[in-house]
C-alpha cells in the first residue's frame, strides 16, 4: 500500500476467470434479482453504446475527486486482460473523465469495458469501436490531473457497491457486481431464473398462463 498526499494505491484483487465465465452472458436483471430484495444494480448510470452490449469481468476499481482523473490514468498502467475499469467520479457530469485516448490504452491491455459515476466524451469512439462503457453523462470539457485518489479500493457507482475483484456483469439494463465468494451460486441461481422465465414466457405464448397469483397476493393485502 502506498499512502502520499490523498493517493492511496493498494494491491490488485481478483480476476478468477472461471468466476467470470459462469456469470458471462446471463442477464443484470435477473442477476439483480437472485442476489435477493432487488437492491442489486446501478441506477442512473446508462449504455454509451447503441448497438447492443454485454460484457462480463474483473473489477478494477479507482475512486477520485469530481473533475479530476490522475488515478485513473495510473490505474490504465495496472490493467490487466479481462479487466472492467470501475471509476467513481462522485457521480459529477461537469467534465469527462475519460475519452478515445484512455479507451484506446484500455482497449491495449485487454481491459473489456468501462463503468463510469461520471461523464465521458468522444462517445462516438466508444461506439465505432464497440468498448462496452456505462457512465452517467458525456461531457465535452476536459478534467483536471491534481488528484487525489484511490486504486482497488471498494467504491460506488450509481448507487452500487463495488468491491475489487467483484465480477462486473453490464448489459444495456445496467450493470451488477457479483462478490467472487458467491458468484458460482449466484450463476447456478440465475440460470434457474432464465430457465423458469423462459418456461412462463412459452406459457403465455401457447394459452396455459396463469395469473392467479396476482388475485391470491391482492386478496392476502384485503383486496
């Protein structure tokens, strides 16, 4: 740990790609959903990518001051392949964090995807080369490089909890973190999830969908 006016910078976390690959492809929503109360998410916090996009991978996480990006550019020298750059900006939106510039470094050391409390410009480079990014707005203004800041340590972005080394899911609904200690039972959860929606949805296609239960639960609430 290196700890010098306001810049801490510990050890990286993390990056089990067996972890990675059994919560690839399966949906935020109903990822959210299994992890229980539906608390589970980002909010606020949008797809800079039109075309659609899903990634999945390692959290690597920074935290700074609204405005200000020095971590962030130390943090693109510590990436590594598989890597999604999880950046708390304070949820500010008056000047971009990053841009083509840092997206191309991050695309070189294989990172897979930015999350950003905060804004980004060159939006359009995001899309021509289909980075998969979440940010909070797009700003054309440049940020500062005072610092201070954090690397790996836990942050939030849009009202989620991220900890280095959780498994980072985003798809065009948002994006989950999925602490490595349950992502093999969160996954076997939500593959059941998909496959029970999966069964309702051919259900109401085919005629034989009940909705009982929407009375049963009005009647428990003295309906």
């Amino acid at each position: 740990m290196s700890i010098f006016n306001g810049i801490e910078i510990l050890a990286r976390v993390g990056g089990d790609k067996a972890l990675i690959e059994a919560l690839r492809g399966l949906p935020t929503s109903v990822i959210g959903d299994v992890m229980g109360g539906r608390l589970v998410g980002t909010t606020a916090l949008r797809p800079v990518n039109r075309s659609a996009v899903s990634v999945c991978g390692n959290a690597f996480t920074v935290r700074v001051r609204a405005g200000d990006n020095l971590l962030i550019h130390k943090a693109l020298d510590l990436l590594q392949p598989g890597d999604v750059l999880v950046m708390d900006g304070e949820g500010d939106t008056s000047r971009a964090l990053v841009g083509e510039i840092m997206m191309t470094s991050a695309r070189v050391r294989g990172a897979v995807a930015f999350v950003v409390d905060g804004a980004i410009r060159d939006a359009e480079a995001f899309e021509e080369h289909r980075f998969p990014c979440w940010s909070r707005g797009v700003s054309l203004r440049g940020p500062y490089k005072e610092g201070p800041g954090s690397i790996n340590v836990p942050v939030t972005v849009g009202g989620l909890l991220v900890r280095p080394g959780d498994v980072i899911v985003g798809d065009s609904d948002g994006v989950v973190a999925v602490p490595a200690a349950l992502a093999a039972e969160v996954a076997s959860k939500a593959r059941e999830k998909v496959s029970q929606e999966q069964a309702t949805i051919a259900a109401i296609k085919d005629g034989t969908y009940s909705s009982a239960w929407v009375d049963a639960a009005l009647k428990s609430k003295g309906q």
